[in-house]
C-alpha cells in the first residue's frame, strides 16, 4: 500500500459503524486526506491485523466489544512494540474509572462516550503535534547513533593498530626511532578521537541552541528570558558547591525549561507562561503540565535525561505541595529547586518592570520553606545584589520612518515575521536606517520602535 510518508495514519475500532462513520466525517473535514488518512476495524481481532499491515500513527480503540476488549487491543499494541499512540474511549461506567485502568494500561489518552467534536479533534491534533516532534527527535538521535558506530569502529582499528605494534616489537625488536614513529601514529589516533569527542559535544550543544531558538521565536513576548534564567542558575548552582557537569545540566535545564509550552496550542502556551509567574502558596496543585511535556520531549533523547529530570520537577513545592509528584525537600532535585526560583523571579520583573530585585526577594522570602529552597534563595540575593538594580531611562514610541541618526533603541526591532532586526541598545546611524527601511518593504515592522529620551 503506497502513502505518503508525510501522511499520518489512523485507526479507528469499533462495533458502532454510526460512530465510525462520524468519527471519519470529522477528521477528514478538518485535517484532509493529504495529512490524515482514516482506516476503520469492526473488532479488536480485525484492528489488530490491520495494523500489522498499515502500522497506524494513531490509534482510537472502543474499550467494551465483543471479543477483544479496548484495554487487551492496547496491551497487545505495546506488547508488538508498535510506535502508536492509542487513545482508548468508552461511556461512562459507575463501578470502574475507565481513565485510570486506561492509563495503567498504557494508552496515552481517554475519551468519554458519546465523543465530542472538539475534545476529539484537540487529543489528535496534540497527538500529532507530539508526534512530529518525536519525528524531528528520532532523526537526530539517529545521526548521534550513527556518529556513536563511527566511533565505536575507530577504536576497535585503534585496538587491532596497538595489536599490530606489539606483535612487531616482540618480532622485531623495533629501533627507537620506529617507537617515535609509532608514537606520533597514536597521537594523530588520539587527537583524531578527541576531535570525535568534541564533535559530538558540538552537535549536542547545537541540538540544544536550536531547542533554545525554537522557544526564544514562539515566546516573544518573553524574549530573553530563558537566558537570564541559565545565566542567574548558573550562579546560584556556583554558589552551592555544585560540580562542572551539574552546572552544566542546570545551565540546559534553565534555557529549555518552556520547551513543553511551544508544543502546545497558542491560548494554552499563554496561560502555562502566565501560571509559572503567579505560583503562590494557595495552589496545593498546579494545574499546568508544560514540565511533563518538556520532559515527554527530552527524556528519550541521549543526553538529554538528566536534563529531563530537572524540567518534570519544576513546579514541586519543598513542602510537598506541588506536581506532578509532590516530592518535597532535598527529595526534589538540585536543578528543579534553582532553576524554580530563578524563573519565577524573572517573570515577576518582567511582569512588574517597576519592581525592585529587593522587592520581588521580600515576596518570594515569604513562601521559603512552602515553595522555594532557603538556600537557594540566598543565592539568589547574592546574584541580584551583584547585578544592581538598573534605573529605568525615559521611552517615546515612535515608528520606523520617524527614526533618526543618534536615537538608542529602547528595546528590540522585530518584523512581523517575528525576526529580529536590531537589539536593544544600537545606535542608529544613517547606514542601518537605510538598511531598516529596505527590509521594511520586504517584511513591514508594524509596532512602534522605543527609544530613549534625549537626556
């Protein structure tokens, strides 16, 4: 059967033709045949060779039919180590917590009966989105496997190469100018190995900066901030005594910690960015998820699992009361605990500009012990003692043909495609005015550009 690799593929069981034919009218109307193609299954047995045959992206599996049930069709999708994601529904059932025993089962979400348009439409539609992440990851941890069998082959030369010199030696008895010889081979080998080695870190710290950038252009009106937090972590994680490669895990936790807020739709990214500045002591639990998302996207990459751990326990309290595992104390880690306080106190100065860093220090010094680490808030003084505060400068609004020679930008220059111009702070001169409005044309700067007042 020849599809296009580009098109997911969806697997509907259930003994109701009624819902299999609304079921297909929905997802076909709102995703179209070129990027969701619907097959359909009377029975747990049929669903089952059907996907042996199509291998589906997305399964939607009747819990109660007769035969094979919705939770033993999961339980065999796992067993064949099918890289589907199975979302099991059923009506409501007063004795049994279907959404529960679904989950132990393994599937990977629940819908209650009768479905839903939107509640359908939004669990797909996450699925996919998820699933197209998880594409992008899997390529790339098949070029670091890839990269990783290059390596592996280079030392068993290296090891048969020192074989060969050995033998020779006990042989030839070698001069002392074929051991200098010999020596330089294996030091070439080594650098070799070594530039191996760092090209391996190179492309971990790239996947990493393109994780950052993804964030930084679908968070603009938060731009910067992922980096102010790595750069206030990394002082805090210095301050605590941690070792070079903790900091170094701080430090990429800190810049990807939003990572779950861009997988998810846009009113709900706002409201996940929005609740991470407003964490106070009346929440008992978080209602937001973006950590687990973030974790879901990094845990399976290679290198990434620590860095993982750090972003699924940023909202956990020290007194216990947060999520997702209530974790309370030194039971949560290091970099959860630094990386928590570090983000809530930017997002509160970016929130209240007014504020002072003493301030915003005196609110968060009033839930220590609730919900930010003591010790980590005395690092955290020491961090914003040393930065000073920055007195605000005057601003006017004025719009990109009202621009002049002399003016310093107040704040950053983006497109409307969301590219950034020029940073805060420039200088203009006659050559990047020239060079603004050339690029205006092409793509229009429709906000108003601050600048500082002339003193």
């Amino acid at each position: 059967m020849a599809t296009n690799k580009n098109v997911k593929r969806f697997l509907s069981i259930d003994d109701d033709r009624t819902l299999q034919l609304i079921v297909k009218q929905i997802l076909t109307k709102s995703f179209g045949s070129e990027t969701l193609e619907v097959f359909q299954a009377g029975t747990g047995e049929e669903g089952l060779q059907m996907m042996r045959e199509i291998k589906p992206d997305i399964i939607l599996c009747d819990i109660h039919m007769p035969g094979m049930n919705g939770f033993e069709v999961c339980q065999r999708v796992r067993e064949l180590k099918l890289r589907s994601a199975v979302i099991l529904m059923s009506a409501y059932d007063a004795e049994q917590d279907n959404a529960i025993k679904a989950s132990e089962t393994g599937a990977d979400a629940y819908l209650s009966k009768p479905l839903k348009k939107g509640e359908l439409l939004f669990v797909v539609n996450f699925v996919m989105r998820v699933a197209h992440l998880n594409d992008a990851v899997f390529e790339k941890n098949k070029q670091l496997e890839a990269s990783l069998g290059q390596l592996k082959q280079f030392h068993h030369k290296l090891a048969s190469l020192n074989e060969e010199l050995r033998n020779d030696k006990r042989r030839l008895g070698v001069s002392l100018k074929e051991m200098t010889e010999l020596n330089e081979q294996l030091e070439n080998k080594n650098q070799q190995i070594s530039s191996m080695v760092e090209e391996l870190a190179n492309r971990f710290d790239s996947t990493e900066g393109l994780l950052a950038t993804i964030i930084e252009l679908h968070q603009t009106e938060h731009r910067g901030h992922s980096e102010r937090v790595a750069q206030a972590s990394i002082f805090i994680a210095g301050k605590m005594g941690l070792t070079d490669y903790q900091i170094r895990n701080v430090k990429s936790a800190a810049r990807l910690h939003e990572l779950g807020i861009v997988a998810l739709p846009t009113e709900k990214k706002r409201q996940e960015a929005l609740t991470e500045g407003e964490r106070d002591n009346s929440q008992t639990k978080s209602t937001t998820n973006h950590p687990l998302v973030g974790e879901m996207l990094l845990k399976e990459f290679p290198g990434f699992e620590l860095i993982a751990e750090i972003i699924r326990h940023l909202l956990e309290n020290v007194d216990g009361s947060g999520s997702p595992d209530g974790m309370y104390g030194d039971r949560i880690p290091i970099g959860s605990r630094i990386v928590c306080a570090a983000s809530y106190f930017d997002h509160v100065k970016m929130a209240s500009p007014g504020k002072t860093g003493a301030e915003i220090l005196s609110k968060m010094e009033e839930k220590a012990g609730a919900i930010f680490d003591e010790a980590v808030l005395g690092a955290l003084t020491e961090y914003v003692d040393s930065q000073g505060d920055v007195k605000e400068v005057p601003t006017m609004e004025c719009s990109v043909f009202a621009l002049s020679e002399g003016m310093e930008l107040a704040s950053d220059i983006l497109s409307e495609s969301g590219i950034n111009l020029l940073r805060k702070g420039t200088v203009l001169d006659k050559e990047t005015l020239d060079k603004i409005l050339k690029f205006h044309n092409v793509d229009p700067i429709s906000k108003n550009i601050k600048v500082k007042q002339p003193s």
